[in-house]
C-alpha cells in the first residue's frame, strides 16, 4: 500500500487551526455589525484552546505540537488588539502605553531566546495561559459589555508578566516549550 502525500493533521491540530480559521468570520461578522453571530464565533475560540492540549495528549499520531498552538493565539491575539484599536477609542492610550512596554520586551525574549537556543521558542508557561485568557477576556467584556479600562489593564499586565517570566525561563537555562513555570 502506497502511504498518501499530504499533510495529514491530527484532531488536536484540527482544533488549533480552527481558532485561526474563527478570525476571518469574526472579522467580517464585526466589520457588518452582526454582534450576536460574531459573539457565538468568538465563544467558540476558547473551547479550541481548552481542547487542543487534552486531544494532542491523548493522539496517537504526531501533532505540529505547541508551536502551532502558540502561532494560533499570537493570531487570535493581534486580531483582538486590531479591532479593539479601532473599536474602542477611549481605551486606545492606554493600550498604546502598554503596547509601547510589551513590544520591546517581546523583542528583548526573542533576541535572548535566538541567542541561548537559535530559535524562537513560543513557550506554554502558566503565564501564558493567564495572558490568552486575560485577553480574550478584555476583548470580549470591553467590545460586548463596555466594561472599561479595567480590562485593558488586566490583559496588558498578565501579557507583561508572561514575556518577563519566559525571559527569565530562557535565563535559567530552560528549553522545554512545553514548560509550566520559571518559578518551579
């Protein structure tokens, strides 16, 4: 039997692209201004997030791993930021003071990170987790609820302290991607 050439994705990937697919729909279901449709998408992001890990654990066949999961939250990410941006003009200061810290330390992980281990690494501290879920959280209660600068806040410290502790994870000579904390 000839084995088929191909990407041959496994149920935990299908889950973690399907986070990435969700932006597109979100997109335009905002752009329209259909709320309710692009809350009921945007509700559907996170079950991807919750079910990746648990499907990738219990596969049989290789996963593209935590990569492609991190690559789908940075995605899910920018796109929350962009629309909140351009959405909500009273929480746009402070998220240009947030964004003004978080991108050079961003930069500053990836820089120590190429130069400790040659890569890049999208680490899976618990701190990220608190940063997806802090984000997703801001974005949804200030676009959906108008709940206020508050959640900028919560969202952009949780972000801070996800890149400060995966520096200092690379710093201590850590490697695993797949890692739970630089405090442990």
């Amino acid at each position: 039997m000839i084995p088929r050439k191909g990407l041959h994705l496994s149920a935990a990937d299908w889950a973690t692209a399907s986070r990435i697919a969700l932006t597109l729909p979100i997109t335009f279901a905002l752009a329209w201004e259909l709320s309710g449709i692009a809350l009921v998408l945007y509700l559907l992001a996170p079950v991807s997030d919750l079910i990746d890990g648990p499907l990738a654990r219990r596969s049989e066949r290789p996963t593209l791993g935590p990569a492609f999961d991190g690559v789908a939250d940075v995605i899910f990410a920018v796109f929350g930021i962009g629309w909140a941006y351009w959405k909500l003009p009273l929480q746009r200061p402070w998220m240009e003071i947030y964004l003004a810290l978080l991108l050079p330390l961003a930069a500053v992980y990836a820089l120590v990170c190429w130069r400790k281990t040659g890569r890049v690494l999208l680490l899976h501290l618990w701190s990220g987790k608190l940063m997806g879920w802090a984000g997703f959280l801001w974005f949804g209660l200030a676009y959906w609820a108008d709940a206020g600068l508050w959640t900028v806040h919560l969202a952009a410290w949780a972000a801070l302290f996800h890149y400060s502790e995966s520096l200092i994870y690379i710093l201590r000579g850590r490697r695993d991607p797949d890692g739970r904390s630089a405090f442990s």
